[in-house]
C-alpha cells in the first residue's frame, strides 16, 4: 500500500482517541489563554499580592534560594497524601490511616496555595488566566476533600470515598492545568496539536 492509499503518512499511523482528545484539551486551553473574560480580575488579584508587604519571604515563597519554583515540590504533600488516602480506601481495615492523609493532605494545602499564588502574580496574562482556573479546581478538590474528611470523621466512610474520588478528579483536571502553566512558562507556547 503506497502513501496515497493511506489516511495518514507513514509517520504519523493512525488517529487515536488519545489524539483527539489531546487535541481537544489542546484548543480548550488555547481558548481559555485567549479569554479575556477574567483579566480585570486577574490584574486586580495580581496586583493585590504583588503589593503584599511579604518582604525577603517573598523570596522564599517564590524558591529563589532553591534556583526553581518552590509551589511544585509543596503540592507533593497534598497530592501524595490524598492519592494515598484513595489507594488505601481501597484495602480493609485501613479506614483511620485514609482519614488521617485526608486531613495532613487538607493541612499541606496552605503553604502550597501561598507559594502558587506568589509565582502567579508575576505571570504574563496567558498563563494567569489559566492559572487562575487552575486555583478554582484546587479550591473545588480543597471542598471535596474538607467534605470527604467531615464523612470520614462521621463514619461514613462510603461516603468519604465517594468525596475522595471526587477530589482526586479534580487534583488530576488541577494537575494538568498546572502543568500546561509551567510548561507555557519553560517554553513560551504549547505544542501543535
């Protein structure tokens, strides 16, 4: 079979689902870079933080001691424990140690968000605006989880679960919007789809 006779070139094999959804989160975050819907908004937060008399703990916040972004690492504890928390949900007897990353995830949400918000402040409109529905589904995974300990702590434990999961969804959606911020960030643009 030559080329002509194929829908793709010989590089490119097939069209997967994956592709077209790649494709699909592709010109969504594109749109949502391009939206200025948010951008009073945006500009006021940013300059609200930006004038916080934080001093060298800016700094700090921003990871300049370390050379990189310090936002990044915190998330770890949050994501690690809350991805752990549903991983034992998973496994009998393991109902108090769940409830217990449940709430040391909820506890590390504090320096992570403060950190993401002092890198945010500085960024260029594109990847604010993306940021800044990043921060909506923390908070949406924050309520999840805060909903999700309170069943926990009731015991209902299905219906923490049911919360978890929830949360998890929205931490992977958060994730990914993050990413695509840090990566915007490193490389300027996002590749074709």
């Amino acid at each position: 079979m030559n080329s002509r006779t194929r829908n793709t070139s010989p590089t490119d094999g097939p069209t997967t689902a994956l592709d077209t959804a790649s494709a699909c989160w592709l010109k969504t975050l594109d749109r949502l870079e391009r939206t200025t819907v948010a951008d009073p908004a945006v500009r006021a937060l940013q300059r609200g933080i930006r004038s916080l008399p934080l001093g060298g703990m800016r700094d700090l916040l921003r990871g300049r001691p370390l050379g990189h972004p310090v936002h990044p690492v915190l998330v770890q504890v949050p994501i690690g424990c809350w991805l752990s928390a549903s991983v034992l949900d998973f496994v009998p007897g393991t109902h108090h140690a769940a409830t217990t990353l449940t709430a040391v995830g909820l506890a590390g949400v504090a320096p992570a968000a403060v950190a993401g918000w002092a890198d945010w402040a500085d960024l260029p409109p594109e990847q604010a605006r993306v940021g800044l529905v990043h921060a909506a589904s923390n908070v949406a995974a924050v309520a999840c989880y805060t909903a999700s300990l309170a069943a926990r702590l009731r015991s209902r434990s299905a219906k923490g679960r049911l919360w978890a999961l929830g949360g998890l969804a929205a931490v992977a959606v958060s994730g990914a919007l993050g990413g695509h911020v840090a990566y915007r960030q490193a490389v300027g643009a996002h590749p074709a789809a």
